[in-house]
C-alpha cells in the first residue's frame, strides 16, 4: 500500500497518528512504502518520518503479477536505507516477505504486526485456492521467522497457536487504537433521527445485501459510507427493492466523527470481522451501536450494555434496527457505556505505551 492511496481512501491520518506520536517520544520512524515518488510528497506533511517509496526514479510501477515478483528484490535494492533501521515492522502478512528478507540479509530484529489473521480471513472469505496457501506458506514463514507477533485480539492469537503452532511466549495482543480526541461527541450540524449508518467497504463480507433488505421492512433509512466492488450490485439492489439508502461514497477518517454525530446509530452487519476499527470509532463517538454476533464484533460488543448483537440474517438485523431505533432509554444508556469501555481499553495514548513497550521488550531480547 502506498501512502497516496491511503490519502485517496481517507486513511492516512488515522493510520499515521500511532507513528507520529511514537516520534513525539523520540523514536525515529521510517516507512518503506509500496508507492512511487509521489509518496514524496507527504515528507512535508510527516516531517519526523522518513518515507522510502518502493518505486523511484526511472521506475515504473508494474502490473500486480510483475509487482509481486519485483518485490522480492527490494530488500536488496534498498538495503543502503533499511540497515540504518535497529527493528522492523510489518503492517500485515501480504507484502511481508520484504521486511522479512531485510531481516535475514541485516540479522536485525523483526515484529509481525496484523491487522487481521490474513489466513484464517481468507479460509472465511472467497480467495482462491492458490491465495489461500499462498497465505497459508507466507503466514507460517512469518510467524516461525518473527521475534514477535502482534495480533489485535485473542481469538486471532489462538488461531495462530493452534493452525500455525505460533509460540505463546511470541504473541502480543495489541488491539488497534482510537484517538478519542479527535472522535468523541459533537453537536450535530444535521441530524436524522430515522437514519442509521454503516461506514466500511463494499464487500461480500459485511453483508451489505441483508442489511438493505433489513432496512427495506422498516421505516427508516440508511446512509453507507465507503467504496468497493459491490457498489453497482448494492445501488440496483436499492432501486428494485425501493430501499431509502443514500451511497455517500468515501469521506477522509479525519471528517468521520462530524459526520457519525448527524446519526442515532451505527451498524456493522458482517459476517467475519478482524478488530473493526469503524466500530471502535462509532462508539467512540458515543453512538448506539449494532453488530452481528460474529468474530471480531462479539469481543468488542456486550450485548445491551454498550451496543447490541443479532445474527447476521435480515431477520436479526431488522429486529435489532426497529428495536433500538424506538427505545431512546437504550440507546443512551448503550451510547455512555460505548465511550467510557473505548477510553478505557482502545485509548491511542494506551496503545502507543503498550508499542514502546514492545519495542523495548523485543530490542532488548535481541542484545542478550
């Protein structure tokens, strides 16, 4: 991923924050990024982060196969720049045979950092049978070469355990982050009483086409933030089954909070989640949240206490929609607890402690 597509996508700031605060503590950052020299342009805007694109000069980003395949020569290419680096990070599994090649090549330390279990996503999801065991060989790769592995929740630790035999004593649980100061409760300058909202890409994943339908057999509406390859499939839906959903399309993190204060609620209607940062970021904000009974969401939601749960059918989704949208009493109950359990355990000031930790913890084992 490259840092302009993360700007087009509207993550960038949140996912730099964690590193721009890092620095803030004297830790020197640098990012090899899977982008050309307009990845340079962002050096002004993180002025403390040094930005290595993959793709410089003369260099032509090639096609995804040519892409995959030159890839596997860049620890070389750039070994002049990484070896100035004491550790390094993966920011997930695909793509992670970079930083573990300069590992091998420099004998430095490395920590395996996932969003998600990539394979156990893709044994859920509807990767081919080549990406599956393309994922399952890297996966194991990483997991056998790290020093340490950082995984976002528990059930992913255990899965690694059990189908990768991933030592225990290598796994760190490091849930991802919420910059409760930037989302928190607004005063709206809108807002839609009837209205719920989802933000999140449009894949088979998140179940989009039973939560439409939900919507369809209630009176109320639906706004859908974020882009995807469902798109099209998801606005003819709308239009033949006469769903009251507007497709807002992607609105950059930074703006999220003013626009998730113009809403009662918001729901996460998937079938399989990793560590679902839009939810932590809606109950941040302090809004009544639904979500699906599924990995991912049940770790984070407990039922009627800050958010509630149903089945991933259009029955569970309707039922819990008409529920919460006619019972103020829950929603501010749920809305309170939400924030006062995100400050408590997603805090970004908690997590960059428990990451200098790890950083310290991991060098120091390397001294030895």
């Amino acid at each position: 991923m490259s840092l302009k597509e993360w700007d087009r996508l509207g993550m960038l700031n949140r996912e730099m924050r964690l590193y721009e605060c890092l620095v803030d503590r004297g830790i020197e950052i640098g990012f090899f990024t899977y982008g050309d020299e307009s990845d340079f342009y962002y050096q002004d805007r993180f002025p403390k982060i040094k930005i290595i694109p993959a793709w410089q000069k003369n260099d032509k980003i090639p096609s995804l196969k040519k892409d995959f395949l030159f890839s596997w020569v860049l620890p070389w290419k750039y070994r002049k720049e990484l070896a100035t680096f004491d550790l390094f990070k993966t920011n997930q599994m695909w793509g992670s045979w970079v930083p573990l090649l300069t590992r091998m090549l420099e004998k430095k330390p490395i920590l395996v950092r996932c969003g998600y279990e990539a394979y156990k996503f893709s044994q859920d999801g509807n990767d081919t049978l080549l990406m599956k065991k393309l994922l399952y060989w890297l996966s194991r790769w990483a997991y056998s070469s790290a020093d340490a592995v950082a995984l976002t929740t528990k059930e992913s630790a255990c899965f690694a355990h059990s189908v990768f035999k991933l030592p225990i004593n290598k796994i760190i649980i490091q849930p991802n982050y919420v910059d409760t100061d930037v989302f928190k409760p607004l005063t709206p300058d809108k807002y839609y009483p009837k209205k719920i909202l989802f933000v999140g890409r449009l894949v088979e994943q998140k179940n989009l086409f039973s939560l439409l339908k939900a919507v369809s057999y209630t009176k109320i509406g639906v706004d859908i933030i974020g882009h995807g390859p469902l798109k099209k499939k998801l606005e003819r839906y709308a239009e033949n089954h006469r769903v009251n959903v507007r497709f807002l399309g992607t609105i950059p993190n930074i703006k999220i909070p003013k626009v998730m204060a113009r809403y009662p609620i918001y729901i996460l209607p998937s079938f399989y989640e990793g560590h679902p940062k839009t939810l932590l970021e809606a109950m941040s904000c302090q809004m009544a949240v639904i979500g699906t009974k599924v990995t991912g969401i049940k770790e984070v939601i407990d039922d009627n206490v800050n958010g509630l749960l149903c089945e991933p059918t259009f029955n569970g989704l309707k039922s819990s929609i008409k529920r919460l949208i006619n019972d103020q009493y829950l929603q501010k109950k749920i809305r309170s607890k939400a924030r006062e359990f995100i400050k408590k355990t997603f805090s970004l000031e908690k997590i960059v402690e428990n990451e200098i930790k790890i950083y310290r913890d991991i060098l120091n084992k390397a001294i030895r």
